[in-house]
C-alpha cells in the first residue's frame, strides 16, 4: 500500500515493505515512476543502523551508518 507523504510539493508516494525483523525498504514514487530505494537495517545488538539510498531519479547511491551514543 501506497501513501502520499504530506506537504510535499512532489507529490511523492511512499511505500514500506519488511525484509526481515530489522530492515525495511521504502520505494519512493512520483509520476507513476520510481525515484528512490532507501533500505534501513539494524545491527543484531541494536546500536548501529546501515541505510543505502538508491537514487533512481539521479542514478546515484549513498550510505551512512548511524550509531546510537550512550
């Protein structure tokens, strides 16, 4: 299921689906075309999540890992 994010402008439609218990993907959709795969995970310990952003409309890709602080 589809949702339309709020206030932008773009109208881009987002959606989220599970992989496993810690990652999920967002599909990010505007026009009818995809523009964005963004997959979030968390580490098994649970202090560190891995994000790739895989930017279809600028056929780029980024990633970052986030670590939680004490």
């Amino acid at each position: 299921m589809s949702y339309l994010i709020a206030n932008d402008p773009g109208k881009t439609w987002v959606s989220l689906k599970r992989i496993s218990n810690d990652t999920i993907e967002e599909t990010d959709l505007r026009n009818g075309k995809v523009t964005d795969v963004i997959r979030s995970g968390v580490s098994a310990d649970g202090t560190t999540m891995t994000v790739v952003d895989d930017d279809k409309a600028h056929e780029t890709t980024v990633q970052f890992k986030m670590t939680k602080q004490p």
